[in-house]
DNA sequence: TCCCCTATTGCCCCAAAGGCCAATCAGGTG
DNA sequence: CACCTGATTGGCCTTTGGGGCAATAGGGGA
C-alpha cells in the first residue's frame, strides 16, 4: 500500500550528522503538514525522513531536544507534530516534553522509543503525549499517530486562533466596561447593574452599546457565547489593549 | 505519616476466596467515596484493602472482572474509583476498561499490574486510565492517584447530573419549541425567527415564553448559557418527555 | 494649560420583549 | 362526539434595550 523505499531525488543537506535541520518537501497527502523528528539516532532520523516524506509531510530531524529547541520558530499556520525520542543524550524526550509543556507549547508529541519502560510512558501519556511507541515501530502505528497529533494541532491551533481573536477584543474594553460586561452576560437588567454598580440605567446603556461595538457582537446571544469561551480566561488582567499573543494556557 | 498496619477489630466475610464482595467501612478522611479493588490474588486484595481502608476509603474487592460486573450497582452519590489489575483469568483489565468505557461507565480507573508492559500501559491510558501502576506499588502513589480518581469522579457526576437536569428540561419542550429554542440561543429577534419559521412575531413570542418556562431560565443569557452545554446533545432526539438516565456521552 | 479618554447623565424616540385575555384550528383519544 | 394538547394569531399595554444629541467631570499627558 505505501512504499516506504521512495526513490526520489532528494537534496539532504547533511547526509550524516545535521547540526542544521534538515527539510524535505513532500508533494501529497496533508501538505503543509510539518513534522519534526528528534532522535539522536542519524539512522532512525534517515529512515523516519524518508517515511514521512513519502507519506507527504514536511520533515525537520533534529539530533538532539537542545537543537530541536533552537530551531527558527516560524509561526506558519501549518499544522505540526513531534516525534520525539526518549532516551537521548543531554535533555532526554521526557524531559523536553514537560519544559515544552511548561513553555506553553501545545505541539503535539508522538514518543518513539527503543527503550520503554512502563514509567516513562505513563508519565508521557499523563502529559498528553498522542502515543508513545516502542521499536522496532510499525510504520502504519507512526504515520496513524502523526496523523492524529496533526489533526489534534489542527483543532488547537484553531481554537488558539479564536480565544486569541476573543481576548484581544477583551482587552479593548475599559476596566468599567469589563464589569458591565461581567454583568450583561449574567442575564442581569440595565436597571440591576446599574445598581449593583450604583450608576444609572443610562450609563449602563452605553457601557453596553460599547461593549457590543468593541466585542463585535451582533446579539446579546453572542456576548454569552464569547464569556462561556473566555470563562476561564476572565478576570485575568488582560494588560490593556495589549496584543496578547499565543500567552494562553489551554485545559 | 500513614500507618498501613492498621490493627482494627474488621469483619471479612471470606479471609481466603471472595466469591461475594468484601465491603469494609472507613471512617475517616475522604468518607463516603467507595473503591473497588480487582485483583485475582487475594494476598493484593487483602493489602490494598487494609491500606484504603486505613486511608479512610470504603472497599470492595472483587477476584475477578465478571465478578466485578456483577457487583450490585447501587446508584449512591458516593465518589468511586477502580483499582484494576491488568492480568487475570479470564476478562483481563484492559479488556475490562474498554468494555465498560463502551458501555459508558466513566468511573476512574487505577490500573496495578506486576507485568507491566508499555505497549498495555499506554492503550490503558489512551482509553483514559488515571494511572497505571507496576508493582511493587508505591503506597504514596496509589494513594495519591485513588485521590485523582475520586475526584475526577465527583466532578463527573456533578456534570452528569447538570447536563441529566437540562436533558429533562430540554424533553420538555414541544418540537416546535425547540425549534425555536435554537434560534432564540442564536440570537435572531422574534420577527427574523417568525420569518424563518413562517408564523408571525406573536406565536414566537408564546413559544419564547413557555420556552423560559419550560427550561426555567430567568434571561435569555441564562438560555444560551443552557444550549451552549447541550450543544453537544442537542439535535438527539431526545424521547419527548422520558426520564433520560444516565445514558449520556461525556466527551 | 489644552486636549483626549473615560465615566456619567438627561431627554426623546423607536424597536423589541413579555405578559394578559381571548379565540381558532388540527390531531388524537376516551 | 367531547376533551385535551399543541400551534397560531390579534389586540393592548408595560418594561427593556438601543441610539442620537448634548453636556459635565476628573485624570493624565503633551
């Protein structure tokens, strides 16, 4: 079915040891799909290039976390996945996976490993590793992994995209307007917040209309949706009509 | 700091072979929330018991998956967790874990296994297990991991009965209703929902109302707020007006 | 000091939402 | 057929939501 002894004509930058990355274009399948692989293994990196590449993804091999962490971050819009391995001098997998967790990296990881112990993959699943697969590791297991971490990335980048959209509007409202708008979405009336916020009915009007203006909300309806959405960020500072960028901690 | 030797006057019905349960009661700590324990080897059982018993846990202990499945399912509200092993006669865990996630059972499982294999490890996380414990087991852990379970338990069945209580709200409603219901949570005034539906303003608004009624929603907020959590269950058919127990998909 | 941003308020007016009462009509059931 | 439920519609009235226009006030910043 899939022929992983593609022989295409591919420059390799490196063909041993790449301090750089290495890229190849696929032409099929999910273009614009990027995979990274980290294995300090130059064999396990030439072989797992050649079946991604086959399988129509674009793939960067990395020789190590530290090299892998260096990598220029372009903030394209494709969706990407890491396999990673686990056991690898320097920073091993595990642990490049949790300090990515931490940095607020959300890039979905497919562990690969020739030395599994039940530990580490427990610990990785707990993270939210996609998988943790063992070698010798079937082709069709990894291309099936790689495949749901991309389509995983897919959905939180879109759901990254759409929090971001909400939260930078968030951040155009005045202090006052944030707590009316705490209120409206509440189902209060006019009348009832202005006396919670002991101002009259009229205020409140306009703190309303501005709100719907700068939330680009067509209906109160909306406005709710948008505060379930942002429930959890609310109340968070929101440093003033700051661009707020990808700092969002998903849950 | 925990003293799993716990010397207490207790009653166990079958010291040897437990055909039938063994339920031990304990007083303090995390009261009320129930563990079952699944292992073949009573000398497990036995340990596991004596230390959640300690811990303050009520256990069941079960020598085998079917037994398991047959245990009297009282409806309480108390918090349950499962502790799991993964070898047995007969139905394994893994298999255990599945069939019941398939037959929608969602209480928290804690696998223990002496054979711990990664390849087991990881689909039992995948499928969603709490942990997965290799004996010998680190008390601390187990512990600690029940704890997880427990909890992720009652915030499961504090969603369930939430979402149960709108189901039942939502069954309420007459078809035509929940037409409306969909439009209104969309935002569209009374006249664009006449419009769609091709009536007049006056019956939407009839609709409207019984529609808050029904639902008992004091603001049309509060009505979004509503479909935005059933959004996932909406468009079911939702059997006019039948209790709708438990049978719920929590994804 | 002058200007801009925010927050407030008052008046007026219109559209929309809701409540009350009454009435019609189609289906299904005892 | 009488009765009940669900879907509709009309009229009338009150409460709310929303906008426009104008004006006041306090805080900062250039």
């Amino acid at each position: 079915m899939r022929s992983t002894s593609v022989a295409r004509s591919v420059s390799r930058s490196t063909p041993g040891e790449p301090p750089r990355p290495t890229e190849r274009s696929g032409r099929g399948g999910a273009a614009g799909s990027l995979v990274f692989v980290v294995d300090d293994d130059a064999s396990v990196r030439k072989s797992l290039d050649r079946l991604l590449s086959a399988a129509g993804y674009r793939v960067q091999t990395f020789d190590s976390a530290r090299a892998f962490l260096a990598r220029t971050q372009l903030p394209g819009e494709d969706s990407q996945c890491l396999i990673l391995d686990v056991r690898m001098p320097g920073i091993n997998g595990l642990d490049l996976q949790t300090s990515m967790r931490n940095s607020g990296s959300t890039i979905p990881i497919v562990f690969s490993t020739g030395f599994g112990d039940v530990t580490s993959s427990v610990r990785a699943m707990k993270v939210g590793a996609v998988d943790f697969l063992t070698k010798p590791i079937d082709e069709d297991e990894l291309l099936a992994a790689v495949q749901r971490g991309l389509t995983l990335d897919a959905e939180t980048r879109q759901l990254k995209s759409v929090m971001n959209a909400l939260i930078q509007r968030l951040g155009r409202l005045t202090p006052r307007e944030r707590q009316v708008f705490a209120l409206v979405v509440t189902g209060m009336l006019n009348k009832q917040i202005a006396g919670q916020l002991g101002t009259c009915e009229r205020t409140i009007k306009v703190h309303r209309a501005r709100i719907m203006k700068k939330m680009e909300a067509g209906s109160v309806a909306e406005l709710v949706r948008m505060a379930v959405k942002l429930g959890p960020a609310i109340d968070a500072p929101a440093n003033d009509r700051a661009p707020v960028q990808s700092r969002l901690v998903l849950r």
